[in-house]
C-alpha cells in the first residue's frame, strides 16, 4: 500500500467486471495489491435501473443480467471476460471489500437497453414499463427511463423506485446510493426532453401552466407543445423540474439515511450551477437540502480533449471553473471529482492514450480554491477514479503521486486575482442570458483561464473581507447593489468585466471589446502594477441571430453574443500582468501559470503547456531565487535558476510543479 497517503478522499466507480467471482476473496486482496491503496469508497457501476427496479430479494441464488455484471453487457476488459455473478456473490463481495475498511455504494442509470455479444437486449421490467420510458420533444422513445414520470396506476415511479432500493441496500448491505446519469438529473437537455402528457400533465397543475395536455401519438402537435412550452414558459420550466428533482432526490435521501447509509449525486452531464438550471433543469442548491451528502463532479475535460464523446471539444477550463463555481454554490458539501482514466464500453482511454493530459487534471483539480473566513481550501475533496479497473500498478503509483502533489498544499497567499461568485447573481443570471446572451459567469471566467488568466480560486460576498489581494469580478451587472458597493469598496485592486452599460463608476484603466453598449469591458480599479493594458483594435457589436439553438448535448455550447477571441486573450493578458503570478518572459504563449504562496518565501507554481510539442517557457518571479524543487514526475533533472528567472522543459499538453523558493 501506498507509504504517503494523498491530503483527500479517494474513490473508485468500478463495475463487477474488475472482479473474479471464482477467487474465494473475489479478487479484492490482488486487487488493492495492484492498486496500492484502500480507497475510501468504492462504487459498482451496474448500469440499469432493473438492478434495483427488479430485486426479488435474497432467499434464492439468482443470475444477475449481463449489463449489471459489466457496463452495457460488454464481453471483457483487460483483466477478463464477463462473468455471470449470481446476488449472493455480489453481496460477498461488498462484505469482503467491507471487511477492508471500504465504503461499498452501487449506482444505477437510466439506460436498459444493451447489447449482449452482438445481441440486442432489453431489461425486462423497464421494458414491460413503457409509461415511464423517457421521451424526446417529438415524443419518440429512447432507450432510457424518466425517473420523475408515473406509473400506469398514476403512482410516481420515484416511489416505487425508493422502496425497491431499500430493500438492495439492505439485502447486499451497500453503504450508499451513487445516483449516475440520468437518475441525477435528466439525460437530454430539458429544452429536447421530456415533453410527453405526463410531464406536461404534472407542470401544468405544479406551475398553473395553461398548456395542450393531450399529444402523445401526435408527433406534430408534440412538437409545437414542446416549442411553446420553452419558447414562451422557459423559466417555469426549469423551475418545475428542479422542483421534481428536489422532491425525488428528497425521498431518496430519507429513505437512505433512515437506513444509516449515505447518498451521492452527479453533477448533470458537467454542468456548473447555472447550466444546470437552463439547460437540465436541476438546481444543486436544491440538491443539498435534499440531504446528497456528496456530489461526483462530472470533470471529464481531459477525455473530451481527445474525442471521448466522439468529437474533440477543449472543456478543460471549463471542468475547472465549474469545480470553483460548485464550491462556492455549495460550500458546505463534499465535492469529489472524476479522474477520467478510460471506460472500454464507451471507447476511450486518457490514461494509456495520453498520460500527459491525464496528469495535468490531476494537478489543476487540486488546485482550484475557495476562499473563505479561515483561509483558501481545496474545492475538490479528492479524485473519483473512473472506471477503476484493467489499471496496471504502476500507473496506480503515477495517480497517486499525481494526487499527493496535487492536494498537499493549500495558499497561504494567493499570487493571482479572486474570483466573486455571488448566489443572488445566480437568481438574475437567468433571465439576463435569455435576454441579451452575455456571456455567463461561467463562461467568461473559463474563456479567460483557456487563454491563460491565472483563475484559481472563487470566494462568496459574504466573505470578501478576508480576500487581501486583487479581486475580479466577473458581470458585475448581476450584483445586487449591497454587492457591488461592497466590491467597489475593496481596499485591494478590483478587475471588473461585463457590459458596457454596466452601471460602474469610472475605472482606472479600461479594455473594451468595442462601443457597443452590449459590448464587453475590462475595468482596472486601484491596479496593484504599473503594468500597461494590451491594445486591441476594437470590433463592431455582433448582433443576435434569428435562430438561436439549444444544443442537445453538454458538448455543445450555449448561443452566446459573439465576442472577439482576440479581445478575450488581451483581457487574460492583462489578468496575468496586472497579477503576482510569474512571467514568461520569452514569448511561450503556449504556456499557462498559476502560482501561489504555501508559507513565506514559499511559492508553489504550476505551468502547462498547450502545445502538442515540448516547450521552456522561462518564468521570472521578481525575486532571487534560491532553490527549485520539482514536484511532478517531469523534468528528470535538477532545474538551475538564474537570478530571478527559471526555465523549464514541459511535457507535450502537459504540466510540471515546482516548489520555488525565494530571497
């Protein structure tokens, strides 16, 4: 086992296929021998819901179906093929992994339709269940439930559902419920889904909704309902489905706690707390009353780098925000984050395919912040290890290191502005885009970390007093006036950046995208350097388009105003300049720093490279430097500074950490 154990939870989501029914421990000792480490919970990923909607109890031995022995009935992974696991082996299992100190949840999907060696197979109790199969804005079934729709008796599925699960949780006696994709939140955005007589049917008496309630079977008038419902009741929409998701979330978590166990929820499809709300209709604020005692952030930037979900999407920054935004939203609850390492059902593999990457979220998810009265803490609580087997020992030792590095330090100073997130931003946020599609929050901040702002760190109003150096604050037209005064009033450099008509007293420096009144501004008060803004040629106010689509997926983006990429990079240039943080100083803009105090003369710093080729950006830190300690697992050599600067060789779309110690 590992001799340093890493400053934070560990998890593992792993199906029965990373186990040997025909050991007489199940695999579990050779198991956490290869791994090295007992991790704290470990989750079985039995991909349907007939795992649950379908127990029969435990009097009898019985056959599990093949898509609960591997995700979507796959044949094999790397270790072995697909075994036929009976219920009494799969609760010997979760007493054996028990009996070393592990935390044994299972989780469910919405998905039961799978395909066993070729052949098509569908779970038999959701399929003889046809009322509460998901349905698409055309009323087209797909092969997935609605967990918030009614049975044919008129009694909610969730209940059903509820009782059913605890009878699993205490017959294998489980720990906890993981609720995945699709049971944490819908599967489709709420824009696409699900519009049938039945969701329809309970918004209508929830939100006193004067709609058309009768249209399954008609894919014509279907589709006009589904178009006036999010055309003209967009906001009641959402609300009536974060409402549903509270109310099911709320049964599940009494249910479970009654029962001693614990609960957790995905984040929906990697949203932040916005998206979640307009575009899958769940409010995580509403989660955590609940009673979800932890959420699996979906951070899965890494494996969209490289095509996860079938096309390349750069979401790296954006899992990154979204973590921060996560935290400040919901400060108070655990957040644990997917370490993406491969999933042979879905046909990818960051780990053995492109370590480089896989390392640097590793790094960058142990390093975003909240601020807080006590000081900066980590906003993940540790690494979900996704999925967890066919994993060789050695890249468990990497991980682990990787995660040792990631979560051993905290700021003592932070080098680079703070980011504000306010909650009573949130309650405007909504219709704002919908007015004038802005850039969100969200969003704003994740264009300006891809083009290299230092952004690492977030800290609610209520505790800006303990924020002692520069602060920005993204769309300061959202503030409520207590807020904004109380931003303006901070004794520290304060960087805004929002509309042009945002209603802000004159600023010392400014940057704008051009004079359009929808245009964005950056706006320097009490900047902290002499540094200069960069120039950038202003550009005319984009209009909106007449078709304005929602994307059917979370690798798609919102429609936003068109904004100049090249007024965005100059508003990230000058974050970095006007910061603390270390300079390249010979032109690498492949490279991206962040850097922070760990004690005095302290500086922990970490550079990644964009490239696809090495690259030694040099860094001048302002201050001699008197040692370089590495702490990733690259450069191989000691690192020799010269008076104030460093360079370093850095890893193809990779990053290396050093411990930098200065006079």
């Amino acid at each position: 086992m590992s001799e340093s154990r890493p400053n934070c939870q560990r998890w593992m989501w792993i199906e029965l296929l990373g186990f040997d029914n025909t050991e007489p421990d199940y695999h579990v000792g050779a198991f956490l021998d290869n791994a090295g480490l007992v991790p704290d919970v470990l989750t079985f990923h039995l991909c349907c819901t007939d795992f649950v909607n379908a127990h029969e109890g435990m009097d009898r031995e019985i056959v599990l179906p093949p898509d609960v022995c591997a995700y979507g009935a796959r044949s094999y992974n790397a270790e072995r093929r697909r075994q036929e696991w009976t219920n009494w082996q799969f609760r010997g299992l979760v007493q054996e992994l028990q009996r070393r100190g592990i935390q044994v949840y299972c989780s469910v999907m919405d998905i039961f339709v799978s395909n066993v060696d070729g052949q098509p197979r569908r779970s038999p109790w959701s399929d003889s269940h046809p009322e509460v199969w998901a349905v698409r804005h055309t009323g087209e079934a797909g092969g997935t439930i609605g967990p918030l729709k009614r049975l044919a008796d008129g009694t909610y599925y969730e209940d059903y559902f509820v009782a059913k699960l605890r009878e699993v949780l205490t017959d294998y006696g489980f720990d906890g419920f993981h609720g995945a994709d699709g049971i944490a939140g819908p599967r489709r955005p709420v824009s696409h889904a699900d519009y049938s007589d039945d969701m329809v049917g309970q918004f209508a008496t929830m939100m006193d909704a004067d709609v058309d309630l009768h249209c399954d079977g008609d894919a014509e008038r279907a589709e006009a309902r589904a178009q006036f419902i999010w055309s003209s009741l967009r906001r009641e929409w959402c609300e009536f489905h974060a409402i549903r998701w509270e109310q099911m979330w709320t049964k599940i978590c009494g249910a479970v706690h009654e029962l001693g166990k614990r609960t957790a929820f995905n984040n929906v499809w990697t949203q932040e707390p916005f998206g979640a709300y307009l575009r899958f209709g769940v409010d995580y604020r509403r989660i955590a009353r609940a009673g979800v005692d932890a959420l699996i952030l979906e951070t899965v930037g890494a494996g969209n780098s490289i095509g996860a979900e079938g096309v390349p999407v750069e979401l790296r920054a954006d899992m990154n925000m979204m973590l921060a935004f996560m935290k400040a939203d919901l400060p108070g609850t655990p957040l644990v984050c997917l370490n993406c390492t491969g999933d042979t059902t879905e046909n990818w593999d960051v780990l053995n395919h492109l370590p480089p990457v896989c390392e640097r979220e590793h790094y960058l998810l142990g390093s975003m912040f909240l601020q807080d009265a006590q000081g900066c803490h980590h906003a993940s609580s540790g690494p979900v290890v996704c999925l967890a087997d066919g994993i060789e020992a050695p890249q468990w030792r990497w991980m682990d290191h990787n995660w040792l590095v990631a979560y051993d330090q905290e700021p003592s100073r932070l080098l680079s502005p703070t980011v504000l997130w306010s909650e009573a931003a949130l309650e405007t946020e909504f219709g704002d885009y919908v007015e004038h599609r802005t850039l969100t929050r969200h969003k704003l901040c994740t264009k300006l970390m891809f083009h290299g702002a230092p952004l690492h760190c977030v800290v609610r109003p209520e505790h800006l007093g303990a924020v002692t150096g520069a602060l920005f604050v993204p769309r300061p037209e959202l503030l409520p006036e207590a807020e904004l005064q109380a931003v303006l009033a901070h004794p520290g450099m304060v960087v805004t950046m929002g509309r042009n008509d945002a209603p802000l007293p004159p600023a010392d420096l400014t940057l704008a995208e051009g004079d359009g009144p929808e245009q964005l501004c950056l706006r320097v008060y009490r900047p902290a350097t002499d540094a200069a803004l960069p120039e950038v040629p202003p550009v005319p106010q984009a209009e909106l388009a007449d078709e304005r689509p929602d994307p059917p997926s979370y690798i798609y983006d919102l429609y936003f105003r068109p904004t100049s990429e090249d007024f965005l990079r100059a508003c990230a240039q000058a974050l970095t300049a006007l910061s603390d943080v270390p300079q390249v100083v010979n032109g690498v803009a492949e490279a991206r720093v962040l850097a922070y105090e760990t004690a005095p003369g302290w500086v922990r710093v970490l550079i990644g490279n964009e490239a696809y080729w090495y690259m030694q950006p040099q860094l001048d830190f302002g201050r001699e430097i008197l040692e370089v300690r590495i702490a990733s697992h690259f450069p191989g050599k000691p690192i020799i500074p010269s008076g104030t600067t460093l360079a370093t060789r850095v890893p193809p779309r990779g990053m290396v950490v050093l411990d930098v110690k200065l006079g």
